[in-house]
C-alpha cells in the first residue's frame, strides 16, 4: 500500500515538473547622478483681518525675492526589463542672498500701509525630495523613450528675516523709522502630495541626448512662523499657515556621453505653486489662539544645474 501510494504520488506530480521553469533574472539598468548649481527663488504670503477675508481683505504681506541658493542634488533612474521606470531624486540648498519685504495695511487692496520694513533673507535652507514609478515606451529604435509617472514629492522652503530697516512707522506698536535691531524671525514651509508626470529623452547622435520632463503636483501646504521680536507672541511657534496648494514642474537638459560608463548633463528647470486660501492661526504668549483668512501663497523657483552621471546595469533575481 505504502509503494502505491508513493508511486501514485510520483505520477501526478510529473505534470508539475512540466510547469516549472527556470526563473530568469531581472534586467536592471540604472544611472546615479550628482548635480550642483544655482537657484534663485521668490516667495509671498498675505492674510486677511479676519476669518471672512476682510476688515481689512490684505491685513499683513510678507514678500520674499531673489533668495540666491547653491544647490546640490543626488539622483538616480531605474529601468527593469525595458519598461518599468523608476526615479527619486533629494536636493539640499544654502542661500546666500536675498531680500524680505513685511507690509501691514489698515484699508482695503493694500491702502493706508502703516507698517513696513526692508529686511535680509540671505541665511536660508531648501529641501527637495521625489520619487516616481511609471511605464517607459520606446520609439524610432530606442532613440525616443516616453515614460508616464505617478510620484510623491516633498519641498521645503526655511526662509529667514534678518537686518531689518523700518522704513514707514505711522503708529505706536510699530518699531521706529530705522535699524530694526535684533531681528531673528524665520518661516519654514513644506509642500508635500502626490504628482503625475511624463519623462521625454531623444538620442541625437552617439554622444548627444536631450531629455525633458514636466509634473503637475498636488500638495498640502504647512507653515510655521517665529516672530521673534514680537513679545505678545509665543515663541518658537508664533503662528501656523495651512491650505491646500498645486504646481507644476517643468525641466529642460541635455547630455553628453564620456568615455565609458560617464556622462556629463547640464538642465534648466522652472516651477511655479500657489496654495488656495486657508487658515492663519496665531498663537498669544498667555495661551489664547486667534484665527483669521490666509489668502494666498505663491512660490515659484528656477535653477541651473550641472551634473556628473555614472550608469551602470546589472542582473538580479526578482
């Protein structure tokens, strides 16, 4: 009973062995790229008197212009069996120059200003991180590659205000006309959400490509605000923004191909976001909370980047 049962066993699981195949190993190619360069950013926000959005529609604005940044970014792309695509990318910047522009108004669409200061934005950070997964199509031969994208992304902004100069000072709560001494505050904003995207390249000659790509983005925007000379206020969070925003994302490059597995690149990018009104809440020394209109927010940025690529591909087991 025990050797039928056996060889019983053994017939039916010789169909089996006509399933089994060997498993091939994944084709991976990947390039890893390191890039540095120049950035120059603008940044605003304004809020209401109240929650509505008036008394006044534009109560304080805060303008942040040509924030000057040396960047440096680390990338890198995957392409497994010819059409699964992958990318992620992280940048790091330190500013080194710009200017801050803080206004307050008593009337309505910017009128009867009563407050303003000049002041140095020079001493800021930015932090920029995506990763992306899409389907990669090949034309003309593999000379022309498109590659829809689904990705996450996450920017942050830490901007500063330094140095200041009161230039209008029409009522007793404002400092005096003059040197603003001892200003220190910050604003620190993130943009984090999902994006859909498309990658473009095309391989000119051997050694020359041109590569493109363009991103529409979804995002939650948070902020948070320490004015530090402002003794009514609790510190290091004197007030928090937060709204829904969007942007896009638009990037320009071309490539050329070294001797073997190096390339250098060298790519221009433009993005612009705005976040949708929202809610200012400041935060009092004694513990009481207050509440009013964020109108908008607007953020958008250029650079110019070079970089120095290395690819290389491999086989590995799925």
């Amino acid at each position: 009973m025990a050797k039928t049962t056996s060889l019983l066993l053994l017939i039916l699981s010789v169909p089996c062995l006509w399933c089994i195949q060997p498993v091939e190993p994944a084709e991976i190619r990947t390039d890893v790229s390191l890039s540095t360069g120049y950035r120059v950013d603008d940044l605003s926000w304004n809020i209401a008197g109240n929650i509505g959005g008036s008394n006044p529609n534009v109560l304080s604005e805060l303008t942040w212009s040509d924030l000057e940044t040396l960047q440096a970014t680390v990338s890198g792309r995957a392409l497994v069996n010819e059409w699964l695509y992958l990318r992620g990318s992280l940048g790091y910047g330190w500013t080194f120059s710009g200017d801050n522009l803080d206004s307050d108004f008593s009337g309505n669409d910017r009128t009867q200003e009563y407050s303003r200061s000049s002041n140095s934005a020079d001493d800021g950070r930015v932090l920029d991180a995506a990763i992306g997964i899409g389907y990669q199509f090949s034309f003309l031969s593999g000379r022309f590659r498109l590659s829809p994208l689904l990705g996450y992304s996450y920017s942050a902004q830490n901007l500063t205000l330094k140095d200041g100069v009161q230039v209008i000072a029409t009522t007793l709560s404002t400092p005096p006309a003059g040197p603003v001494r001892g200003l220190d505050s910050t604003y620190d904003a993130s943009w984090l959400g999902p994006w859909l995207g498309i990658d473009l390249s095309f391989q000119i000659t051997e050694r020359v490509a041109l590569f493109g790509s363009l991103e529409y983005h979804w995002a939650a925007f948070d902020a948070e605000g320490n004015l530090n000379l402002r003794n009514d206020l609790d510190h290091p969070r004197s007030f928090e923004h937060d709204a829904d925003g969007k942007g896009f994302l638009i990037t320009l490059g071309t490539e050329y191909l070294l001797n073997g597995p190096w390339s250098l690149n060298m790519a221009f990018s433009y993005q612009k976001w705005s976040a949708d009104p929202g809610l200012d809440r400041l935060y009092y020394a004694n513990g009481s909370i207050a509440e009013t209109r964020l109108n908008e927010v607007n953020w958008d940025s250029y650079a110019l980047m070079l970089g120095l690529v290395y690819r290389f591909g491999h086989k590995a087991s799925p």
